[in-house]
C-alpha cells in the first residue's frame, strides 16, 4: 500500500470543503415538522446546509413532491456542469421551507425546533 502522499490530501480536501464550509456557514441540516392547517396534514421540513442536495441534487425536490422544481434543478445543473447543485445545497433548504410557509403550512415542532427554524428562516417572532 502507497504512503498517503500530497496529493491524496487536496484531493481528500476538495472532496471534504463543501462539507466544512456547509457546516461551518450555514449549520447542519435539521428536520423541523410543518403542518397545513387546512388540511391538518404533517410533514418534515428542514433548515440548514442540505448535504442531501449535496449528494442527490435535483432528486431532493422531486422526492419532497417539487417535480417542477427538480426538473428545473436537474437543467441547471447540467449547463453549469454541477456547479449548480454545490451552490443549492447552501440555499435549498431555506427555499423550500420559505415556499410551504408561503402556502399555509406551519411550524409545528417543539417550542425550540420551532424557534431554530424561526432563526434560520430570518422570522420575526410576535410573541
């Protein structure tokens, strides 16, 4: 077996930056439940740095039901080469909770999950 040489670590380095800068920057991802009043049905949310998009990109959104959304994705990345998904899973989270909040849904969860998601999302609390 070869000695783990310069190399092997930019490339171990490369592989692992997104991962540090997405931790470090925007915190890891958390699940946070959102309810639609209307109907009363539960889901998961999440805030925090999408390391799911990360590895799966474009298929995130259309297993969370946003078939629009992913084929948009999966365009987008393709023309940016893949760029376009490590720069998503800084922002899809955030996007995707700010669209169900836009459309009725609720936060859900404990008092703290909420007010982390609260946090994360930049709402104002009116309590």
């Amino acid at each position: 077996m070869d000695d783990f040489d310069a190399w092997n670590w930019v490339i171990l380095t490369i592989v692992l930056l997104p991962f540090i800068f997405g931790f470090a920057l925007v915190g890891l991802q958390k699940k946070v439940l959102v309810r639609h009043p209307a109907s009363g049905i539960v889901k998961n949310g999440y805030v925090g740095w999408s390391w799911s998009y990360l590895v799966f990109g474009w298929f995130v959104p259309v297993f969370r039901g946003e078939i629009a959304v992913g084929l948009f994705h999966l365009v987008l990345t393709f023309f940016t080469f893949g760029l376009f998904q490590l720069i998503m899973s800084f922002l899809y989270n955030k996007q995707y909770m700010t669209r169900l909040l836009t459309e009725g849904w609720v936060l859900s969860d404990t008092e703290e999950n909420n007010a982390y998601a609260m946090h994360k999302l930049n709402i104002a609390s009116f309590n």
